[in-house]
C-alpha cells in the first residue's frame, strides 16, 4: 500500500516520516515534491572501478544553473532531508523533469527503511538540460512495510550531500566474492 | 506492502520465496542484494530486425562496460516467488556510479522462478566483476487470485535477448 498525500502530513506531524523542511504545498496526491540541493559532483575518474575510490569534484550549482550535455552523468542531491522508520520510501522523477530527459535515479529508486539523509539523486541526462538549485526535481512516495523491521544502518546514514559511491569499501564484505 | 528483509528471511526459510543460493549478509531492510552471474551478452550488431550478441564469460579481472551500449547479464541466483510480486532494481552504490541494471522494466512476475536477465546500461565506463553485488530484489503483497506467469522469459537462467522480433 502506497501513502496517501494526506497521510504523508499526519505521519510527517506524528514524527513516523522525515522531511524537512516541509512545505504542505509540496505534498501531492501521493507523494512529496524534492528540490535540487546546491552540491553536484561529478566523477573524474576516466573509468569507474568499483574495487577503488573514485576521484571526483564537487560543484556548486551557481545561480544561473549548470547544464549538462546529453550524456552527462552527475551526482545531485534532494535539498530535504528525508526518511522514515515506519514506511518505505521510493524515489521517482517528476514529470516535469522526465519531460525534459533527465533520469533521477539509474535504477535504483529504493531507499531503505531507517535511512535519513538528504537522498543523492543519481542525474543522467538524455538532452541537454538547466539545473537550478531549488528546482522541483523529482518526488518520493511511502509504502506500508510487512513484517518486523530492522533499520538501515549502512554507510550513506545522515548524508548532508551528494555521496559518491562506496563500493571500495564493501570488498570486506566479500562483495567481489567469485562465481563458482 | 512491502517485505521487510525479516519477512524475506522467513519467506525463503517457508519456500514461497526462492534465493538460490541464499547469504542472510544480503538481506538488507527492504529488499536483497543479489549478485551478477558470470555470463555477459555484448551487442555487435542489428541485422535490420533484431540485434545480435556475442556471449562471453566475464573475466576474474573484470570487464569494461562502455557507455552508450546495452549488455544483457544476469543474475548469479535463482529468484522467484509463488506467493510475492517482484522488483528487481540496481542498488544505490551502483547507481551512484550510473549503472542501470535494467531498462525499466523492473517488474517480476509471480510464480516466476530463474536467474534474472538484466539489460546493462552504462552512464560511465565502469568495470563489473563476476559474482559482485550489484543489484536489489524486492517483494511486493499481491491484492487478487494469482494466474501462474505463462510467459517465456520466467523459467530462462541465462541472459536472453529479446523474442519481440519473433512475434
């Protein structure tokens, strides 16, 4: 079961969902509108290996917006800080943006139940496109969960950016385990 | 209604979902993590009808996917459910990396039961090596009687392009 807008503010007023800040103009039939954050990065690395740490570079969007060429992939991030102990999020575009070619995740629209944080918004654009901070960028719903809960405990908890992926620090975890 | 990673534990232990092999240090709190099965299809060419592929085995040391190409892999486990709808998607690390694991379509039928075909796509050349973490799986309640998945796709382990041409 997906939340209604008008449950996501109850849950929002009895503390069982994060957003903040929250803005009641924002809530949409079922789901809460996400603004861009200020901080884009962008990798440098010439190719990505997930067994190392990426270079990168961090942008500040200046105000008259950063284009990205069709193409182009970046690292954004929700100007609110969202999660919930209680419900599933999923993030998803706007159609606005849709519209305009720019995926807002690359897959991966998921978030895990105990997550908080600014969520990183995975920009990939299809056409060249503006970005302004502040501007309506895509929208996160909730979802009733089934069964016991167990929160997020992982390495992308609190984020106040963009966070760069950290794959290089899962090869501990036999990540890279080989395939009989 | 989504499956907390409990519910998916109790699940597989009851058999009305399938993780095959199963690791309880995949289980995350909403989904699980699967791994990329050591098969990769690369696309060579469209012969005016269909594209054509070239299977090969993903070296230990990884290979390179390019961006702007598709490749079909697939998962290292067999998954399905006879109870529970799916949603195969990347995992945030690798999307943070712009790596599609699929092209929208993440939806996994009911009943369905095989090592999973991912269609690849790549926004960064990026290296992928056989058997790594790559993607989540989640488990959705359904709401209705259940019709067992009669289509072609849902019983093939290895990567399989599309049979629209075919149709």
């Amino acid at each position: 079961m997906i939340l209604t807008g008008e449950k996501i503010k109850e849950e929002v007023a009895n503390n069982k969902i994060e957003i903040n800040p929250f803005s009641f103009d924002r809530v949409t039939t079922n789901s809460y509108d996400l603004t861009l954050g200020e901080t884009i990065i962008r990798y440098t690395s010439k190719i990505i290996d997930p067994k190392e740490k990426a270079e990168y570079e961090e942008i500040i969007i200046p105000d008259e917006g950063l284009v990205l060429q069709a193409g182009d992939f970046v690292l954004g991030h929700s100007a609110e800080r969202i999660g919930s102990d209680y419900y599933v999020p999923l993030i998803h575009g706007k159609s606005g943006t849709a519209r305009m070619g720019l995926f807002v995740h690359v897959t991966a629209d998921l978030i895990d139940i105990g997550s908080h944080g600014v969520s990183t918004l995975q920009l990939y654009a299809t056409l060249p496109v503006r970005l302004y901070k502040g501007m309506l960028i895509a929208q996160v719903s909730f979802w009733v969960p089934f069964g016991d809960i167990v929160l997020y405990k992982g390495k992308y908890q609190n984020s106040i950016k963009p966070q760069p992926s950290m794959t290089y620090k899962d090869f501990k975890y036999d990540i890279f385990k080989k395939v009989d | 209604m989504i499956l907390t990673g409990s519910k998916i534990k109790e699940e597989v232990a009851r058999g009305t979902i399938k993780i095959s092999p199963f690791s309880e240090e995949q289980v995350n709190p909403n989904s699980y993590n699967y791994r990329l099965g050591p098969i990769l299809k690369v696309y060579k060419s469209f012969d005016g009808e269909k594209s054509l592929f070239e299977e090969m085995k993903i070296p230990e040391e990884g290979y390179i996917l390019q961006p702007g190409q598709m490749y079909l892999g697939h998962t290292k486990e067999i998954i399905g459910s006879s109870t529970y709808a799916m949603s195969l998607i990347g995992r945030s690390s690798m999307g943070r990396y712009g790596l599609f694991l699929q092209v929208s379509a993440n939806l996994g039928h009911t009943t369905s039961e095989h090592q999973w075909t991912l269609e690849m796509v790549a926004a960064l050349p990026i290296r992928v090596y056989p058997g790594m973490i790559i993607g989540q799986v989640s488990f959705w309640c359904n709401f209705g009687a259940i019709v067992e998945y009669g289509g072609r796709y849902g019983r093939l382990n290895r990567p399989h392009e599309s049979f629209v041409p075919l149709d």
